[in-house]
C-alpha cells in the first residue's frame, strides 16, 4: 500500500507536467481529489462543486452538468499524461467511470491466471451468463412484437388517438432537449449547462450581461434526457403515416412544422423552448427551476397546485401534464410534459395501454358526459433513481374554447 508521502509526492509531479502547470483549475481540482483520497472522504458532486468551484448551496447537479464535465476532462488528461510523459511511472492515478474518487493503481497490475476453458467452472459461468443474455433479448423481443395490429386496434380507435391514427398529415415526434453551451474555461472548450438558460433569446441576453465570459455559443448536437424506450414501438406503430414518420429535437421545431404536421411531443418542462407559449395562460401556471418545480391549475372556484418534491436520484414524486390540443392549421398537437424522466416514462405508458385509456376515458365520460376532444391529465408518478415504479391521475380537465384560441 502507498504511503501518503507517497501518493503526494505522485501528485506533485502531476502537476508540474504540461497537463497540468498552466491550469489552476484542474490543478486545484486533483489535489483535491487526492487530499480527500487520502483522509478518506466520500466525495459527492455537490460537495465537489462548493469547496472546488465555490458554487453556493443553490447548486442542483440534476441543472448543472458541469462537475461532470470538469471530471470527464480530468479523466482525460490523467490518461494523456499516463499516455506520454507518465508513460513509465509504476503508478497511476485512476478515477473510475461514473465516481468521483480516485484510486493509485499500479501501472502494470498482476497477470490474473488463465481459466481452462475445458473447466467445469468455466462452463458453468459461461452457460448461466449465455442464458441470463438470452432472457434479456427475449423479453425485448417479446415486448417489440407485442405490440401488432390487434393489439393496437383499441387504442388506434380510442377517440383519445383518433385524431391522430386517422388523420392524413405527416407525423412528427418532437423530443425535448436540454440547452447546452460552449464556454471556454482556462483554456479549454467546456460545455456548461445552467437551469435559467432554456432557449436562444435566454442564452443571448446571458451572452449580454456577461460581456466577460468567453462563450462559443450553443452546442451545435442536442442533449436528450435518459427516457424509457418501452413505448418506442407502439409509438411508432400508433403514428406510422403515408408517407414517412420524422423525430427532431425541440430546439430545432419551427413554425412550419407546426403548421403542417400532427405533433406529439416528449419532454421536460425547460425543454419546451418556443413550445412554452403553449401551456402559458391565465388557466395554467408552471415553474420549473431547482427547489421551485411546481404545476397549477385555475378552475372557477378553486386553484389546485402540484409540487415535485424529492431529488430525482433517489425516492421523488414527479408529474407529468399530457395536453390534446388543435394546431393551428387542422392538424393536432399532443404533449406529454414532466419535470424528470420517471414522469414522462409512466405517462406514455398509461396512455399507450388498453387498460389506462379505458380508465381515463372512463373518467371523463362520468365527469363530462363524453370524451373531450381537447383535455389535459397531470399524472403523478413516484420513483427512485430516475426511475418511475407508479403512476396515477391527480387531475383532468377539458380544454375551455378560450384555450384553443391561442392561433
């Protein structure tokens, strides 16, 4: 085991090389990954991003990405480092993918004994791993075909859908995408993402007020969130159209496509981008920032408000609005709107099933008399992990004719 006399006089020599000596950034962030290391801390990215970057307690690493960034690019340059001047050093220092700790490896570790593959444990491990794999690939496969045309005809003649599944315009999915952007930080490109700046015009006036900082502009790729893909392929089935069927990215939506196709949108409350002046009325109020994720409805005599509470990598309640609504050119437009994954993963699922189309159509007939053409349905949804495990409806309504005069 290495000493801490050791580990630090590794560390020393880091920093003096090339990779390091001209930034004080990275510098200052490895002595402190390393000084912890070796007291034995347990290091978390909140942690990291107040005692490294001086960020305050406001800091959300669900909003800010960039301690991950900042972490991927030492990773980096430890392995350039180890790739060329530390190419001979007998230890490395190593911080593992996905953590933020770091280990002093030997450089050329121990040669593990071969297994015979004649072994009977070999065999053993092999088979159980080759059967495990071919349980995983059946249940896909089997969740893949499930979805046929019988299976789809209640939900393609729901009047939930039908709109849809009957109408003639081409179909477009509209994925919502975060806002990231280019900022030089000693001297190197590094992509920054902060919760306030969630369209063009918010990014520009940030560029204004900070005459500054050196920024590059917004990352010409989009970032998706982690969502759940088991209803990928009945939502291709569902809006499968003449023609052809096209995904984009919400930042790349214009006003054409929304005059030409039907839509259905999949995302978070700040991935909306021009899409927000959709849900903004006098009936509906919603705010997505850390600490403050909260979704309101007015009705006549009464105001219900819906608060997300928990964090979204460990136990949390989230919401998710889904909103059936007229575009401007006889086309429809329907959102399913979350502030985390786990709503949104929940939702579509509900809605793209027999038995929660039935139950919500239910609903509404009791209440309405019939199903609306235009409504709206906030879902809860209870998760852990970024994953959802529950979901249930907290409120619905009809769209007022008022609403639909948005065009």
């Amino acid at each position: 085991m290495l000493t801490e006399e050791t580990k630090l006089k590794i560390l020393n020599k880091i920093l003096e090389t090339k990779d390091f000596k001209s930034s004080n950034t990275y510098k200052k962030l490895l002595t402190y990954l390393v000084e912890s290391s070796i007291k034995g801390v347990k290091l978390k990215e909140f942690t990291i991003a107040v005692d490294v970057f001086d960020k305050d307690s406001n800091f959300n690493p669900s909003e800010d990405s960039s301690i991950r960034v900042y972490i991927s690019n030492l990773r980096k340059k430890l392995d350039h480092y180890y790739s060329h001047e530390g190419k001979n050093e007998k230890y490395k220092i190593v911080i593992p993918k996905g953590h933020y700790y770091l280990e002093f490896v030997p450089a050329k570790p121990k040669l593990i004994q071969k297994i015979g593959l004649r072994s009977k444990p070999f065999i053993i491990i092999t088979s159980v791993i080759i059967l495990v794999l071919f349980a995983l690939l059946l249940k896909n496969y089997l969740q893949i075909i499930k979805y046929d045309s019988d299976n789809l005809s209640p939900i393609l003649s729901n009047p939930i859908w039908e709109n849809i599944t009957t109408s003639d315009n081409p179909k477009l999915v509209v994925l919502g995408n975060d806002l990231f952007f280019l900022e030089m930080l000693d001297g190197e490109e590094t992509i920054v993402r902060k919760h306030y700046i969630n369209t063009v015009e918010e990014f520009k006036k940030y560029k204004e007020e900070h005459p500054e900082k050196e920024l590059r502009g917004i990352t010409p790729y989009p970032f998706f969130p982690k969502i759940d893909i088991s209803t990928i392929p009945i939502l291709v089935k569902l809006l499968k159209a003449k023609d052809k069927l096209v995904v984009k990215s919400s930042m790349q939506l214009s006003t054409t496509d929304l005059l030409k196709n039907d839509i259905i949108f999949l995302g978070s409350f700040r991935s909306l981008h021009f899409l927000s002046y959709l849900l903004k009325n006098n009936l509906i109020e919603y705010k997505s920032e850390p600490d403050n994720m909260f979704i309101t409805f007015k009705d006549k005599d009464s105001t219900h408000i819906f608060k997300q509470s928990g964090q979204p990598g460990y136990e949390h309640v989230d919401y998710c609005l889904f909103r059936k609504m007229p575009g401007p050119n006889q086309n429809t437009i329907y959102m399913f709107v979350s502030f985390f994954e786990s709503g949104i993963s929940l939702a579509t699922q509900y809605m793209l099933e027999e038995k929660g189309l039935n139950e919500i159509s239910e609903m509404m007939e009791k209440k309405y008399g019939e199903i609306p053409n235009y409504f709206e349905v906030l879902f809860e949804s209870k998760g852990y992990s970024r994953t959802g495990v529950k979901t249930s409806v907290e409120y619905f309504r009809k769209i007022t004719p008022e609403e639909l005069n948005i065009w």
